[in-house]
C-alpha cells in the first residue's frame, strides 16, 4: 500500500499551478507556432507572433502568460491501495496548494474567484476554494492534473440538448460562430457526446487535458466515428474562417478533442468547451517517494518568433492630448500605439459607475476625452510597474458603453474581442471607437506599461481604477467611430476566401 503524505501532495499541486502560469504546454506551443507559419492574414499572423513572443517572455521571467491567471481546476484519479497520511481532506489539501502557488510572493497570481456568487461577490483573496474531481480507481499512486480556466474561454461553454437524429457538427458549426472571440482563439474545443447533461460536460472538460495531437490523427487517419468527428470538425470549424482573436484567419483551433459516454436512447446531450491561447495544464503522478517533480521543458523549441512594435506601419497616439474629432478619423484595422496616460476599468468599477451617476454622485476620476482599458491585472512583483495585463473580454462592458460615452466624456475603450449591437450602436453615435489588444499576450502589453497607480475603488482590489502610463502599446481599431467592426467583416472575408462551407453558416 502507498502512503501519500499531506505535505507532499499539497505542495505537488502548489508547484503545478506555478509552473503552468508561465509555461505553455510544449505540444500547443509548437501548434501554435505551425499556425503562424501556414497564416495568410495579417492581422492574424500578427496577433499570433504577440501570443507566442508573450509565451517566451512569460517562460523565461517566470510570469504569467494571462493576467486572468484561472480558476483552480484539479482532476484526481486515486489508487484504490493508497492510503493518505493527512489531517485535512483532498479538498482541503488542494486549497492549501492553490492558496501557496496564487500566494507566491516571487510569482503572485491574480486571485479572481469570488465568494457568494449570486450575492455579495467578495473576492477570496488566494484564489481559492479549487473546482476539484474525483475518480476512485484501481491501483496504488495518485495521478493528478492541474489547469487553470480563464473566465473568457469558461464564459464561452456551451450546451445543448440535442434530438438523438441531429447532427453534431451542424450544431457545432452553428454554435461556435455565436461564441465570438472571447475566448480568445487559436485555441482548442473540448467536446462531450452522451451520459446526462453533467457529465457531457465534464466529459468536454477533461478532453482538453489531453495533448494536441491533430496532426498525428490526420497523418494515421481516422479508425473510430469519434475520430472521424474531430477531423470533420477540425477542418470546418477552421473553414469558418474566424482566426486569431476573431480578427478573421486560417486558424480557429489547433484541434478538436473529444470525450463521450453512453446516454439514454431519448437523449443525446452534447457539450463544448473551448481553451484559450492561455492554454496551462500539467500532469504528473505521486508514488510515495515525494513531492511531484516538473521539468521545465525546453525552451529551444519554441517558435522563433519575436514580436516588436512596427513604428512604421502603426500610428503613435498621445493618450494626454487625444481629441473626438482624432478618434472619428481612426479607420477599421489600423494599428495604433498608445502612448500617455489611460485608465482602466471591467465589470464592478463600471457596475459602480454607473449607480453613482444615478444617484448624481461625483465619480473619483474624470473621464472627459480619456481612453478606458478594461483590465484586472496582476499585482507586481520585484522592480514590475504592474503585473501581466492583458485586456478582458469587453462585450460584458457592452451593457454600459451608453452611459459611459454619454455622461463621463470618454471617447474610447481598448479591451478584446468583439463588442456587441447595442455598443457599436453606441460607438456609431457617440463617434468613439473601440480599440482590440490580443488576448494572450498580457506580459508583453505590461511592459508597454510604466507606471501604475489606483486612482478610484482601490477597495475592489484587481478591479480597482488604476492610472497607467504606458509607452507604444499596441492596439487594433475593432470598432471604428462608423461603427464598422472588424470582427465582422475579417471573418466573413476569409470564410470566403476559404471558401470549403457557404459564408451563410451562422
């Protein structure tokens, strides 16, 4: 019988949570990298080099890869002949681990789970508790693997109920289009066939722990229907021609995982999951011997690929002198760096915003012909200005894009992913423009960063206002002041220009 002990297992898992916030797992990393290879598109061959210049810095400064350093997901398949010499639960002891690793004072992470999630909302502060699964199986050592869901690929989770003589991929083609690009493509789908709702969806979930392997099945050829699924789907989803950060591509997904169990023969449950360009897992075994030991993979296989700002191609903005009448003149796709001083704000700072202008209450910090960044960003360590920060998924800011171009004389927003009807509207009418960052590159867009400091709500800790000075940060007009988005029209382009599925699939 093997006996784990409690301080070997809590610090494994400690261990595992560093180690994938700074190092992509070497199989996506190499993906990622043939991806940038066979691009056409510009804005998506570009978007890509900052995804991968970002891994190796992150790799190399033992950093974070995303700003939004993930909810705690730990799988567990347990021997059935080990035995724990521990005082606290499994549960427990994989909160201590996530609190250690989120804590590290060398390489703290941004703690962004939340207590009372229909209520008060309160911030854990460490990160914890984990999402923690558990399987019972034969044998005598604990296999474990730790990952870490970003909220804008977890956002992005779908399922359906489908009839048991539907088609998957059509609903699948029809579903991924309506996920928009919060989540933060090239990335892969997990996706979970049969058993009941619940378990489709852990099902969709635990396939995307396994390696990216796509090119292997293409080259062997399918031997299963499961499959046969993912190169149909591999290939059409791609076709769909939605690309890097949405921006319209080759590209959608580096591969197509799929996980299924028996269902009832009324049923035929399906559901997709998909993982971001920060795809962090980890995987390893406990025997007894001790704690897990994680070999940093080699770094001379990475891409050699090194991201610059073009200062030939892109427009130098000064944040501290902008007015309305420059921002209506940006054109859709222009690449812009900022330049100056800009604030930051996501989801409670505009939340209490917006209440305090209902109430008539003056708000901390003016607004007028200020640009917003919505960001929640690491805290920074050593001689860091501010931690990795990169943008977050602005659609969920759409519901205030009114308010704020009406009443606090902003003028524009940088976040990423596309922004919804009701914002461009508002952007169309206020003739602000919308600014797109790349999702994935948090670490390279801090260094653009030189100063930072909370100038309003320092109590909502990394939700806070902050004022940042930043130097050539590299933006992409999304929405310009015509209300043009370029997250519509690249995607419609190169689903043409690929032309394998009509460009009517929605």
């Amino acid at each position: 019988m093997t006996t784990i002990k409690q301080e070997d297992f809590i610090q494994s898992v400690a261990d595992a949570f560093q180690y994938i916030s700074y190092f992509h797992p070497l199989d996506y990393i190499k993906a990622l990298g043939a991806a940038y290879e066979r691009e056409q598109s510009a804005a998506a061959k570009d978007a890509i080099a900052q995804i991968l210049t970002n891994s190796r810095m992150c790799a190399e400064g033992h950093r974070p890869i995303c700003q939004d350093t993930g909810i705690a997901v730990i799988f567990l398949k347990v021997g059935m002949d080990v035995h724990w010499d521990a005082t606290l639960s499994v549960q427990e002891m994989c909160d201590e681990g996530v609190r250690r690793a989120y804590d590290n004072p060398d390489n703290k992470l941004r703690a962004s789970v939340l207590l009372d999630p229909a209520g008060a909302r309160k911030n854990s502060r460490d990160n914890t508790p984990a999402v923690v699964h558990y399987e019972i199986v034969p044998g005598h050592h604990v296999e474990v693997i730790c990952a870490a869901k970003g909220g804008g690929s977890e956002n992005k989770s779908k399922f359906y109920a489908l009839n048991p003589s539907d088609s998957i991929v059509d609903w699948v083609l029809k579903t991924v289009p309506t996920m928009g690009a919060g989540w933060c493509p090239p990335g892969i789908l997990g996706i979970g066939i049969g058993g009941t709702p619940e378990k489709a969806m852990l099902l969709a979930k635990e396939s995307l722990m396994a390696p990216v392997d796509i090119h292997e099945l293409i080259a062997r050829g399918a031997s299963n229907r499961v499959e046969e699924l993912r190169l149909e789907l591999y290939e059409k989803v791609n076709a769909l021609g939605i690309g890097a950060q949405g921006l319209g591509g080759l590209t959608t997904v580096l591969d197509v995982k799929i996980l299924d169990y028996p269902t009832h023969a009324a049923s035929l449950p399906v559901a997709m999951i998909p993982n971001c360009a920060a795809t962090r897992h980890v995987h390893f075994h406990l025997d007894g011997s001790g704690p897990a030991l994680l070999t940093p993979p080699d770094l001379d296989q990475w891409p050699k690929v090194n991201w610059t700002p073009n200062t030939e191609t892109s427009t130098r903005v000064d944040l501290d002198t902008l007015t309305p009448a420059e921002v209506a003149a940006w054109k859709p796709g222009q690449t812009l760096l900022l330049n100056g001083k800009m604030l930051t704000g996501r989801d409670a700072a505009h939340k209490r915003i917006q209440d305090m202008l209902a109430k008539g209450e003056p708000l901390p910090v003016d607004f007028t012909n200020r640009v917003i960044y919505y960001v929640g960003p690491v805290d920074p360590v050593r001689d860091e200005a501010v931690g990795p920060a990169g943008p977050t998924t602005a659609t969920r800011m759409d519901k205030f894009t009114e308010t704020m171009l009406a009443k606090t004389g902003l003028i524009s927003m940088v976040g990423k992913a596309e922004r919804g009807p009701a914002a461009i509207e508002a952007i169309r009418k206020h003739q602000s423009a919308y600014l797109m960052a790349v999702g994935g590159a948090a670490y390279l867009v801090a260094k653009a960063i030189k100063t930072a400091t909370v100038v309003g709500f320092a109590d909502l800790g990394m939700e806070a206002i902050y004022e940042f000075t930043v130097k050539d940060m590299p933006v992409t007009v999304a929405v310009d002041s015509t209300g043009t988005s370029v997250h519509n029209t690249g995607p419609r382009e190169w689903q043409a220009k690929i032309g394998k599925i009509p460009v009517t699939v929605a």
